[in-house]
C-alpha cells in the first residue's frame, strides 16, 4: 500500500468514508471488491467483501 496506506481500508482496518464520496466498483469478483472513494480531499480506497 506505500504512501497510500492512509487512504485504505480493510476489513480487518475499517476507516470512516468521507461523506460525499462518489463510490466506484473498479474490481470485484465473488469474495472481495476493490472501490475508490472519491471525495473533496481525493480517493480513498477500500477493500471489502462482496455483499451476499
């Protein structure tokens, strides 16, 4: 994660999404998705579990 480690978050390191963030799916398969937040302050990352 370098730099960005700040801006990404976990399962296991939730961090609260800024409010007025646009989210957008950029990878997904049957267990996890990669998503981009992007807000005023740039893009946040986040790694989650594909919703039953």
């Amino acid at each position: 994660m370098g730099s960005d480690v700040d801006r990404v978050s976990t399962p296991q390191r939730r961090l609260p999404i800024p409010a007025g963030s646009v989210r957008t799916v950029v990878y997904r398969s049957q267990d996890v998705e990669i998503v981009a937040y992007n807000g005023a302050n740039g893009v946040m990352w986040a790694v989650e579990e594909t919703a039953p």
